[in-house]
C-alpha cells in the first residue's frame, strides 16, 4: 500500500463503521479514560487513551507486522489529534 491508501483507509476506518458502531470518539475515549483512571487511581485523558491505544498496536507489530495494524496507528493518531484539538477550542 501507498501512503495515501493507508491513511485513506484509516479515515474511512475512524469516520465510517467504527463511529457508529462506538458512537462519538472523543466520548468513547473520554469513557475509556474514565475506566481507567478508576480502576489505576491514576487520572487518564481520552488523549491519552488513544496514544495508548497506539502503542499497542506498536507492540503488536513487535509480534508480527501487519496492515491492520499500521492503518489503525494512523487511526489512533488521527483521534489523538482531534482529541487535542477539541481540548483547545
């Protein structure tokens, strides 16, 4: 794949199916955030839920590389990115 069908792929990804099958992302992340600041007693941001959810896919290709996995890296970037814009504004 090139570039471009990576992170074409990956925004249909984000914006397509995943949205309506998980809802809004930044509430979904922001839920998963809450989770887990309760159950680690660690405050956590839906910012950093996407990044962590990044680095799994990371490890995940310590195992064995794979499209899917490069795809929903830019996925989770993307997020990341929307995540922090929302902050701002």
């Amino acid at each position: 794949m090139k570039t471009r069908e990576y992170l074409d792929t990956a925004a249909k990804i984000v914006s397509g199916q995943r949205q309506m099958d998980y809802g809004d992302k930044y509430q979904n992340h922001e839920n998963i955030s809450k989770l887990w600041s309760a159950y680690l007693d660690y405050n956590i941001s839906a910012h950093d839920v996407a990044i962590c959810m990044l680095l799994v896919k990371v490890a995940r290709l310590k195992h064995r590389p794979t499209t899917d996995c490069y795809i929903d890296m830019a996925g989770y970037a993307a997020i990341a990115g929307e995540i922090q814009d929302q902050k701002k504004g």
